[in-house]
C-alpha cells in the first residue's frame, strides 16, 4: 500500500475497502468493510453496473466509527439469468468520503448477481 502525501504527512493510512458478495436464492449478499477512513467520516458506496443490469449501483451512505472503520450489510435483488454474464463480468465498488472526495475501491466477479 502506498501512502498519499496527506497520509504521508499525517502519518494515517489510506483509507481502504473490502467487498464480499455472496449468491443468494434471489439476489446477492454485499458486506462493505471500511478502515483508515477519517473518524466519523460520512461515505458514500457505489459500484459499476451489476451483470445484466444498465445502470450502476447506488448503496446509499454509511458512516465510520470515532477508529475510522464501518461495516454496512445488505442484500440485492439478482439482476442477470445468465450464469456466462456473471463468470465473465466484474463489479468495482468505490466507497467517497462525503467531505474530502477520498476514494477507495474493491472488484468482486459478478456471480453473486445470478439468479438461481
């Protein structure tokens, strides 16, 4: 991990974003993992489309912790039959700190986007 030159200067770490999706009957499983954030930071989690789908994905907001982490969970509705569309594409996740625009990002397969 490299270090930015705020975080260089300040001696914090880059903040950082963990994404695990897993299938579901209908849908998909997301938990978004956040640490090194700013304490309290309010940020703002989005993704590229899912498989099938044809717009991105807007997740809301989740605010860290006074240490800078968060967890959010949640579960989507699938959005593709196609077990091909799911091998083959990829979603990026971005979590934004809603006052200084740091950005982190996370790639997971589309799979858990499948319906069953």
């Amino acid at each position: 991990m490299t270090a930015t030159a705020a975080s260089a200067i300040t001696g914090q770490a880059k903040p950082q974003l963990a994404v695990e999706a897993e299938r579901l009957q209908q849908g998909a499983r997301i938990v978004f993992k956040g640490k090194s954030w700013p304490a309290a930071a309010r940020v703002k989690l989005t993704a590229t489309r899912a498989p099938g789908s044809t717009k991105a994905q807007d997740f809301g907001k989740v605010d860290a912790d006074i240490n800078g982490t968060f967890t959010m969970r949640l579960e989507v509705q699938c959005t593709t039959s196609n077990q091909e569309d799911g091998a083959l594409e990829k979603v990026t996740f971005t979590a934004a700190d809603s006052a200084t625009g740091v950005k982190a990002t996370a790639t997971v397969g589309g799979g858990a986007w499948v319906c069953q």
